[in-house]
C-alpha cells in the first residue's frame, strides 16, 4: 500500500494545466495595473490637481521608472541565482500595492513639494516593481519548452492583461469622479489599484505553486558577462529595441487618454470610455491572434498587429470632425492591434531564451527578462514625458483645482497630435526595426 506524497509539480514540457495556466496569467492584474494607472493618472494629478507644469510634471513621470533601467537587469541576476523566482512575487508584489497607494498621498498643498514627494513614492514603487515583474516574466521559458505551449501562455497571460487594463483603466478615473475627484479622489482610487494588485499578487503566487519555475544556476558568473551574452543575442537584440521603441508610443497615448477624453471628445467620463472600448474588444480577438500567430508565425502577426495598431492611431485624427460613436470604434481597432502586440512579442521572447540556451548551454532567462522589462519600462515612462512636452510646447495650461483649465486652440492641437501621430509614428518605426529578427532561428526545425 502506497502513501500518498506531496502533490508533483509540473514538469518543463508537454501541455500545461489550467490551473498553471490561470495562476501564472493572474499575474497581469499587477503588471497591467502598474503598467497602466501610473500612465494614465500620474501626468494629470500633477498638471491638473497639484498644479505642476507640464514638462517638470513629465520629468517627475520620466526619472523614477527610468530608474528601473539600472534596476531590473540586478533583480534579474538576483532571482537567477534564488533557486526559486515564486519569493520574489510574493514580497515584491504586496510591498508595492501598498507602495502604489501611498504616490497619491501626497501631503502638501500643491507644487514643487507636492512633486517631489510623488516622485520619491513613485521612485519606492518603481523599485518594488521591478523585483516582482523580472521574476514573473522570467518564468515562461522555465515553465515549458513546448514553441507553441509558450504562444498558448502568453495568450491567456495577456487575456487577463487586457482584463486588467479594463479594470484598472476604466474603473480608476471613475473612482477618481465618484469620491469627489481632486486630491481626495486620486487617493481612494490610489487605494482601489493597490488592493488590486494585492490580490493579483496573493492569485499568482498561491496558483504557480506546483509549477515549475526553479531558476538554473549555470549563469554566467557576472553581471557584465550576461549582459554580453544578451547583447549577442541577435533576434533578442532586435526584439528588445522594438518593444521599447512600441512601449513608447502605447504610454504616449496611455499618458494623452484624459487629456484627450477632456478637451477633444469633451465627454464625462470619456477616459472609462475609452479604456472600455480600447480593451474590451481585445478580450474577443485573443482567440483569432492565436489561430494568426499559428498559421503566419508570430514574427509576421506582431508586425500585422503594430500596423493595425499604428493606422488607428493616424484615423483619429479626424476625431474633432465625427461623432463620439465613430471614435470609440477606431480605439476598439487600436485595441485588437495592442492585444496582438503583446501576445507575440512577449511569446517570442521565451523564444529568444530557448535559443540563448541552444547557443550557450546557460539557462539564464533572468537576465533576458531583466533587460526586457528594464527596456518596457523605460518605453512606458518616455511615453509621459514625450506626452508632456508636446503639452508644453504646445502652451497647454495647467491648474491647482483639480479640474482641467480651459486651453487655447493651440494646446488643443497638442493633445490632439501627441495622442495620434506620435503613437502612430512610434509603433510604425519599431516595425522597421524587426528587420534583425530571424525567425528561423528562434522556432524548431
């Protein structure tokens, strides 16, 4: 008669069960609400409520999640040599709900200290923020070897993504309007977003339980040595300029929702509408990207999907001229692009690390992964700022009320052009930089 023993961990290949699946997917409700709210709350608390200036405003954006440039490739060494990456989840990702609450507490009456004290709370964050997404990205390529296994995961990760996109999105302007907006609104809805991502947390970290995800130990011995072998990595080269170079141009327009919502549709509650109809579709194209990526392969579906996204972009344009109906249908296309974007780029970098490790004979997924979400972030936190200075070039107006001031024709225009040209011209020239990627390489035989 046999005993019963612990429940047996999910081995590196075959299919993964549903539980791994949901469990590790649930770790979007922290990166999509750190990767959104701080882009599409943060510029305007300072413009609109603390009464920052545009451009100082987007420095104070810019600075801390530049920070993570230098931070995420040590988190990735760290979690490298942990033996197991689930730790840093857990403590990383509860610090910073309750980090990400305290950036909208600040306590003095407006300007240049109310600034600086958001940027110091957003710089803690930031760095919370690093150790829990450079682990969590880091594990794909240990949790299966299986090509497509990894495009499966990626898509039910990004699922929850664009859910969580939704969520936070949409719902944290609302909160913002619903408990009285200004200072005291930014804090309840500073707290709704850190509770969520407590839960996202405690979800991701209790449903990867049995998966395998314990990290290798034949890394490189140096920090500048991994980085010189990422750096000779040449699809993972090229991958990594593009997705910083789109990541900066989905936070330009991340940055311009409310700004737009406010004085181009002109609409209450027209930033919830918009985040609903940017992400709401992109739930329902998940299964056709998948059933694209499967028959055209990833690298010709990403590019699909960033043109789409880029040709949305240029179409709002005409946003003044039609009716609000019209424009939250081409954000819904913006959105299906976006939901593309993600599944493919984040499937080819396990890809990437699959490779490396052909190549090398290292498991080191840590370091790609450091240098991928040091690079998103980075492409996250340009967006603000190129946001605030096409602000402040163009003469926007900000204000200590917590209301939007009234802006001039001209300003307008800036809110107008920093909301769809520059996404459009972005994400169109990260396209030109796949030419580097070869596929061949990076898929089986």
């Amino acid at each position: 008669m046999t005993t019963a023993g612990p429940s047996p961990v999910v081995p590196p290949t075959g299919v993964l069960p549903r539980g791994v699946l949901a469990g590790y997917a649930l770790g979007s409700l922290v990166t999509g609400a750190f990767g959104t709210v701080p882009g599409l709350l943060l510029l305007p608390y300072l413009t609109d409520t603390l009464g920052v200036a545009a451009g100082v405003a987007g420095l104070l954006v810019l600075l801390p999640k530049a920070w993570d440039v230098l931070v995420n490739p040590i988190a990735g060494r760290i979690s490298d040599r942990s033996g197991s990456r689930r730790p840093f989840l857990l403590g990383a990702g509860l610090a910073l709900g309750f980090l990400f609450a305290a950036i909208f507490l600040a306590p003095f009456p407006s300007g240049a200290a109310s600034g600086a004290y958001v940027a110091g709370a957003f710089l803690a964050a930031a760095t919370a923020y690093a150790f829990f997404q450079v682990p969590y990205v880091a594990m794909p390529a240990e949790l299966t070897d299986g090509y497509a296994e990894r495009t499966r995961l990626m898509t039910w990760r990004v699922a929850v993504l664009a859910l969580a996109i939704l969520i936070s999105g949409a719902l944290a302007p609302l909160v913002v309007e619903l408990t009285g907006g200004g200072r005291e609104g930014h804090r309840w809805s500073g707290a709704f977003v850190g509770a969520l991502i407590v839960v996202g947390t405690l979800a991701t970290f209790w449903g990867t339980r049995k998966a395998h995800s314990k990290t290798a130990s034949e890394s490189e011995p140096t920090l500048r040595a991994q980085l010189r072998v990422a750096a000779g990595n040449a699809p993972f080269r090229a991958l990594l300029i593009c997705w910083i170079v789109q990541a900066a141009g989905i936070g330009t327009m991340l940055a311009g929702v409310k700004y737009f919502a406010d004085h181009v549709l002109v609409q209450k509650s027209g930033a919830t509408f918009l985040f609903a109809a940017f992400v709401g579709p992109a739930l329902l194209v998940m299964p056709l990207w998948t059933a694209v990526g499967n028959r055209y392969g990833k690298l010709r579906s990403l590019i699909a999907a960033s043109l789409i996204f880029a040709a949305g972009a240029l179409v709002l344009l005409a946003s003044p001229a039609v009716p609000a109906v019209a424009v939250y249908l081409v954000v819904a296309l913006i959105g299906a692009g976006y939901a593309g974007q993600q599944v493919f780029a984040m499937a080819m970098l396990p890809d990437c690390i699959a490779y490396d490790t052909e190549r090398t004979g290292r498991r080191q997924a840590g370091v790609f992964t450091g240098l991928w979400t040091a690079g998103e972030t980075l492409g996250l936190a340009l967006g603000p700022g190129i946001y605030a200075l096409m602000l402040q070039i163009f003469g926007y107006a900000s204000s200590a009320t917590g209301e939007a001031a009234g802006q001039t024709d001209t300003a307008r225009l800036g809110v107008l052009l920093g909301f769809t040209v520059v996404p459009a011209l972005l994400v169109g020239v990260a396209v030109v930089l796949l030419r580097g990627y070869d596929e061949r390489i990076t898929s089986p035989a």
